[in-house]
C-alpha cells in the first residue's frame, strides 16, 4: 500500500523540483544509488522497471526506503498495462508512471488514490490525461518536444502541470530553459545517474551531483 497520497507525491514533485530515473538489478548497488540520492536532498525515485524480475529488486528497495530513509518516495516507471500497475501498487509504490496514456492503468491508480503520470505528446493527449485525472503530465520523450513545446501549451493552459523526461540534464542553461518555459519539475536518468557513476561506484560524487542539481533548480527557479 502507498505510504504518500496523490497530494503528498505532487506536492514533493513540485517542491525539489527534480525525480530522479534508475535501474539496476544489483539490490545492494540500488540501495547505495537511493541512499546518495537521498543524502543530495533527493525525495522521489522513479524506479524504471524495464528488467527481468525487476519487480523482486523494487520490493526490497522500497522496504530498505521504509527503514532507512524517512520521507523517501519511491515510485515506478515503465508500466506498460493495468497489472504491471497492480503488482507494483501491492509492492507500496506511491506513483506509476507510464511512457504513454492508458486508461486502464488511470483507472488502477485513481482506484487506490495513487499519483500516475502517462507519457503524453501532444495536446489532446493532455486534456485526455488530465480529464481522467492526471496531476502531473510526462512530456516524453522531452528530447523531441523541447520547452518551447512546454511553453506553448502552458499559454492557453496555465493549469497544466508537467514533468519532461529526456533532454534533461543537469547543466543551468538546460535546467533554466525548462523552468522558465513553466515544468513543475524533471525526471532525469543517466544524465543525473551515469554509467560512469554505476560503474566506478562513486556514491559519493552521486551525491554532490544531486546536491548541486537540486540548487541549481531553486536558483533557477528563484
């Protein structure tokens, strides 16, 4: 069961600004990458469940989140269809987020109360999302559509909250270009969790790069 309701999750996206995207099958190497995470002021993981038995790694990630890092929302990302949805909420995942619309995993969701961001491309996939719900819009793939698109859409729809993933990185010009054009906040993988980091173990140097992202946002911001 979700320890955060939909507020809850909305209110954190919004606040840091910034969910960082990961995926490993090594558990241990998962707990090491959240923990830095979380000590660079991180509050969400989007955990993107695109391995066999990934579902195996979320579980014990999340109950390590649960013990060790008070306040950490851990959620899941890749979810194609409602029971991927399904088996991941009975894990605790406090949001779901898809790489396009489907209204079978909205309704799962909305069902238990749960955040879910589809990945949307287009205007009327917006409104579609947002009329059965939606909080915070994917703009996937970012890297495609850029913030000018964000800025465009934002013009006769103001209210419209939304996330980009993909051509986000952690560089000021990138990260004010976004901000400014109106994203309620980023996803960002291995931009922000390189292979490099994963591969010398650098937990540390994670750290500091999420530290410094996060200020680099509410400068940008502010």
């Amino acid at each position: 069961m979700a320890q955060f309701s939909r507020i809850e999750v909305a209110t954190a996206m919004k606040e840091t600004g910034m969910v960082p995207l990961f995926y490993h099958p090594d558990v241990e190497l998962g707990k090491k990458v959240l923990k830095a995470c979380y000590d660079g002021g991180a509050r969400l993981m989007e955990f993107t469940a695109r391995g066999d038995f990934a579902f195996e790694v979320f579980s014990e990630l999340n109950k390590y989140g649960l013990k060790e890092l008070p306040g950490m929302i851990m959620g899941v990302g890749s979810i194609t269809d409602a029971g991927g949805a399904s088996m991941y909420l009975q894990m605790g995942a406090n949001f779901i987020v898809t790489p396009s619309l489907r209204e079978d995993i909205a309704i799962v969701c909305n069902r238990r109360k749960v955040l879910w961001s589809p990945g949307c491309g287009s205007l009327t996939e917006i409104n579609k999302a947002e009329e059965l719900g939606c909080e915070i819009i994917k703009l996937f793939s970012g890297s495609t559509y850029g913030p000018d698109f964000v800025k465009a859409i934002r013009g006769p729809q103001p209210w419209t909250s939304i996330m980009p993933t993909g051509g986000v990185n952690t560089e000021e010009a990138n990260l004010r270009a976004w901000f400014e054009a109106g994203v309620t906040c980023v996803g960002m993988g291995s931009k922000l969790i390189s292979k490099d980091i994963l591969a010398n173990k650098d937990f540390e140097n994670l750290e500091n790069l999420v530290r410094n992202t996060l200020g680099t946002i509410n400068k940008v911001r502010n």
